[in-house]
C-alpha cells in the first residue's frame, strides 16, 4: 500500500518490484492520513532510532545499518500494539527468502 505520490505510479522500477514479488499495489484513499497510521509511526520510529542517531560517513556505511536496525526491528523489537511480539510474528507468508 503505498500513497499516491507520482513516484509510485510512474516507476518503472516500482512497477517491475511489484511484479517479481508477484504483488499488486494499493492505493490510500485521498485525504485520509489515517489509513497511513502505521506507516508513519514506522517512518517516525526509522528516523528516530536510525536516520539521526549518528552522521554517516558514506552511503554504503549507512545502508549498512539500515539492515542491522531493520533486521533488529523486525525480528527482536517487542511492540506493544503485538502484545510484546515482533513484526515478524503477524507475516503469514514469507516466500520463503527471509527465515
């Protein structure tokens, strides 16, 4: 689900993503922010704990850490909206590429 920002309907790249994973895209409604909700926390929570946390030297050294802090938050941060579990726990389908 993305918004509807020119930058998704007009890639090439996002378009081809979407069919390699074999995912359509979904469209928020105009005007309502709250269907954004968890993607803003998200977004705000990234460039609280990553993002500002230190200045990065170079691209690559900050992509590394985007892994390590993906990975951190995906599969050990206990969120308290999943009862103390981690995102990972609510995928019920991973293709078989992330476990």
């Amino acid at each position: 689900m993305t918004d509807n920002a020119r930058a998704y309907p007009n890639s090439r790249v996002f378009r081809q993503a979407l069919t390699e994973l074999d995912c359509r895209q979904l469209l928020t409604p105009f005007y309502h922010p709250q269907v954004n909700g968890k993607v803003e926390r998200f977004n705000r929570t990234l460039l609280e704990e990553w993002a500002y946390v230190r200045p990065y030297t170079n691209n690559p050294s900050r992509l590394r850490f985007l892994s390590a802090w993906l990975h951190r938050h995906n599969y050990h941060r206990a969120l308290t909206a999943l009862g103390g579990l981690p995102p990972v726990t609510r995928v019920s389908n991973l293709r078989g590429k992330y476990i």
